[in-house]
C-alpha cells in the first residue's frame, strides 16, 4: 500500500514553497539598482546603433555628448512655454552646463528611488522605498584610446558589484573597462575589464525573466574578460570571453566561458539578432554542484509602420547542467510594445513566460503594465504594474508588484 503524505503535512510544505516564491519575487526587485538606461526603443528615431549615444557600443553605461544632446532633443517632452531645443543646449549637458568638460572627458551619474508594494498569496503585503542607484561615471576618449567606469553607493542589493564586503551599504562599481578602436572609424573595439554581458536585448527591466534565467541583467551580473565589437550599418556584434566576476570570492563560484550576440539590420527600423551563452562554474551557490550553462535565443527590435508603436522581443533556450543531478532545461522569453503617443511618454506592454525547470516543471507567465514619462531635462518618473502566475511542484502562486519609480541624472 502506497504512504500518503498528511494533508497538513503537504499544506505545510506548498506553504514553504510559496513563501520561498514570495522571497524570490521580493529579492529580485529589491536587487533592482538600475544601471544608467540605454533604451532599445529608440530604434523608433532610426537610432538602430548604440554607439551614437553611449561610450559602451552596446548600450547603457556613460553617454557621449551627442547622447545627451538626443536626451534632450528627442527623448523629453517639451513645453510650449520653452525656447526651441537645439544641439547645443546647455539643459542637455553634465550639470546642466554648469561645468564646462572637454570634448575627450565625460562625466555623469544617476538617482533612481523606489517605491515598491508587493502582495504575494498567502503572505503578507511587502512595502519598502529603495535607493535603486546613487552612482557616477566617467569615460574618456581620445583618438582611439576609450576608457569608462563607474563607483556607486548601494545601500541594499547589488551584492555581485560591490567593492565592500558588507551585507549592505556598500560601494560597487558595476563596470570599469579599457578599450582600443582598431580603426579610423570606430566600427571594431578591443575592450578588457568588467563589462555589461552582450548577450539579447539590453533592456532596463533587468528583473525579466529573460535576463535573469540567462544571467545577463545589467544590475550586478557584469563580468570581467576580454571582448570585441564589431559594427557596420547593416549590423552589430560583441564576443566576450568570460574569466569571471572578480567581486565574487572565492575564485570557485566564478563563471568562465563565452557570451556573444549579433544583430543584422535590414533596414534602420529593423533588428533581427541571435545570442549564444555557454559558462562553467565549478560550484554553483545554490546547488553546492559544478555546473555547465547554456543559453541560446533569438531576439528582435521593430519600429513598426505606426510611429508610435516599436515591438520587441526575445526567446531563449536555458540549459543547466549541474553534476551528478538532473539536468534543467526549457524555454523563457518576451514580447513588448511600447507605445510613444506624444514625445516623452511611454505606455508599455509586456508578457513574458518561462518554463525552465526539471522534467515536467509546470510554466510560469507574467505580465507588466507600464508607463514612463520623461516630464523635464535629466530626469523621468515610471510606474510599473506586474502580475505573475508562478508555477512549482507544490502548486501555483500569484504575485501582484506595483512600482513608482523616479530618477535623475547629471
């Protein structure tokens, strides 16, 4: 005769389950300290590079002047009471132009707070304000010499950056790198450091699944090693080769291996990309294992025929095989629109779903309701509302996340 487990016995454990749900809901956005944003949707404007407004040719990080100036240009809304925007208005630079830079230095930083309210089942409503980001950086370019960094004060999350050994309130810097272009037109880079991992779509919701089943967010999942940027029109490229977050210690839960992706451009409007991951770790923190970890997926960036609306999208294949346990597979990815009806304000629609687990490992699929307004110079206010249907072994849970956020920068 087969033993079954008591009935108070299997509510005891699905409540386990959906506390530790309720806590991983919790903490990823807690780790949310947003890295300065670099927006895909800009593809709208025929910006289909990031190399224009960003010193990273990836996106996010540091911007060039000519970034700033389409900050302020094209990005804001403006007002009727305003004198017309040009390139060179003082609104646009570090400080506000207070403070007069030459042309090979920039310098900038970012405020982002957070507001967050979030209601899992069966646990008890969660409300907290987060300093997501209090940061700086700096590049400097000159010939074909580039060099860019960052130093920041986290008072919570962004363990994998920080520079302090605390268990919070401590300095990071998310990245520090050299670079060299190899070319008179700056369309091959060889860069050494710590870097943001190329790898899908450089979005700034950095708690999608997509980027956290790859581990590719650009919160604190940089990593250090030597990579190289390939551009021309029709296309972009990056291939770093990973020897590990230098922040993580000791040595042995350090990743190696590869990340790569490369997007082909039939048109400024269009993006079509594939992205390939493959690192070795030789002890997993979770799983105390030595583990292999894939991920392979194809993504997309369309400014569709209606100005307002860009489409994006990306899927991915996750494959984590870790030793001498049951390997864990399956699919997770997203598709968003974002809708820009006067210049400055945003509404966003996102679905996302995975299915990674081990054997039949019930799906997971979520969905956000977005809004973000860039209302003046250096800064914008968003508000994000998240529902998730959770899937586990023990049954399925609910969580419901509301987000106001606000940032500033220099």
């Amino acid at each position: 005769m087969l033993h079954r487990t008591p009935l108070s016995a299997q509510s005891f454990v699905r409540s386990l389950s959906k506390i530790w749900l309720a806590l991983l809901v919790f903490s990823s956005i807690v780790g949310a300290s947003a890295q300065a944003h670099a927006y895909p949707w800009m593809i709208r404007h025929g910006y289909s590079q990031c190399t224009q407004c960003h010193v990273d040719p990836s996106g996010s990080g540091p911007m060039t002047q000519y970034g700033r100036a389409m900050g302020e240009l094209i990005m804001r809304t403006h007002y009727d009471w305003e004198p017309p925007p040009d390139e060179d208005a003082k609104t646009g630079q570090f400080l506000f132009g207070l403070l007069n830079l030459p042309d090979e230095l920039g310098l900038g930083g970012d405020v982002s707070l957070l507001s967050q309210t979030t209601k899992v089942d069966h646990v008890e409503l969660e409300r907290s304000l987060i300093w997501m980001q209090i940061e700086g950086n700096a590049a400097v370019q000159t010939g074909r010499f580039v060099a860019s960094g960052s130093l920041g004060y986290s008072p919570q999350g962004a363990l994998g950056a920080t520079l302090t050994r605390g268990p919070d309130s401590n300095l990071i810097s998310r990245e520090h790198w050299l670079g060299l272009w190899l070319d008179d037109g700056h369309n091959v880079l060889l860069r050494g450091g710590r870097m943001n991992v190329p790898f899908g779509v450089r979005s700034i919701e950095h708690t999608l699944w997509a980027r956290v089943y790859t581990h590719t967010d650009i919160n604190d999942a940089q990593q250090y090693g030597l990579s190289a940027t390939f551009m021309g029109d029709k296309y972009r490229a990056e291939v770093q080769g990973i020897v590990g977050n230098f922040e993580l210690r000791p040595d042995i839960y350090r990743e190696r291996g590869y990340s790569a992706y490369c997007e082909v451009l039939p048109t400024s409007r269009l993006g079509v990309g594939a992205s390939s991951r493959i690192v070795h770790v030789d002890l997993d923190t979770s799983l105390l294992r030595a583990e292999w970890r894939h991920a392979h997926g194809v993504f997309s960036r369309w400014a569709t025929g209606w100005d307002p609306l860009v489409l994006m999208t990306e899927w991915d294949y996750v494959f984590e095989s870790p030793r001498y346990l049951p390997r864990r597979t399956g699919v997770v990815g997203y598709l968003q629109a974002d809708i820009e009806p006067t210049q400055g304000l945003h509404f966003m629609a996102t679905g996302e779903a995975n299915d990674i687990g081990v054997g039949a490992h019930p799906g997971s699929w979520g969905g956000w309701l977005s809004y973000d307004w860039f209302f003046a110079p250096h800064a914008d206010i968003r508000l994000d509302n998240l529902f998730q249907s959770l899937g586990s072994t023990s049954g399925r849970t609910t969580a419901l996340s509301l987000l106001l956020q606000a940032h500033v920068y220099l």
